[in-house]
C-alpha cells in the first residue's frame, strides 16, 4: 500500500514556496534600489518579504508605503518592460498595518527612553 501525501507546499504572503524563490524575487529590485528611484522601495521590500512581528503576529506590508515605493519606481520599471509585479498590487494591502507598526514602533522608542538610567 502506497502512502499518499496530501500535504500542499505552503507559500508566503507574496507568493513563494521558498527562501530562494523570494530570494530571486528581490534580485529583480536590485537596479532601482541601486538608482535610488524611491527612498521607500527597501522598507516596502523588507515587509513583504520579511515582515515585522507585533504581538506574535507577522504584520502585513502597509499600503501607503506600497504606494509610495510604486509612485517612486512604477514608471520607471515601465520604462524598462516591466510592470509593478501582481504580486505587489498595492490594493492588496491594508492602511490599518501602517497604523500598528508606526504605534509599536513608537511604544517601543518611549520605553527606551524611560528604561535608560
């Protein structure tokens, strides 16, 4: 009797079954982050592809930052044949993610600041 798996490979949030798949998934960003075409591009990129934890909890990437990174690079990507990838529609994400990681990241600065002494 053969043991059939049922088990489905598991992909992340953007798509990629691996590490290497994600990994290869970035290179393609390496010109326009090297040109500089928007200072939000590497942050966006980080919480897609390494999302910060609140509350145990892996934070979606935040729209307006999506936005911006794609209203820096967008056209210039075009130019070079290669549309914003679906992957990375911006509509996909939420403005609420924005909110939770700019309120732990100012939690976490006020309780640096009173725990020195």
């Amino acid at each position: 009797m053969k043991h059939k798996d049922n088990t489905k490979s598991k992909r992340n949030k953007s798509g990629h079954k691996s590490q290497e798949e994600a990994k290869l998934a970035i290179q393609q960003f390496v010109p326009l982050i090297k040109v500089e075409c928007s200072p939000h591009l590497k942050p966006f990129l980080c919480s897609v592809f390494t999302p910060q934890c609140v509350s145990g909890r892996a934070q979606p990437p935040c729209r307006t930052l999506c936005e911006q990174a794609r209203s820096g690079c967008g056209r210039l990507m075009n130019s070079l044949g290669s549309p914003w990838p679906e992957a990375l529609k911006c509509e996909s994400f939420t403005t609420e993610s924005c909110e939770e990681v700019r309120m732990h990241s100012l939690s976490l600065k006020f309780r640096a600041m009173f725990s020195r002494g």
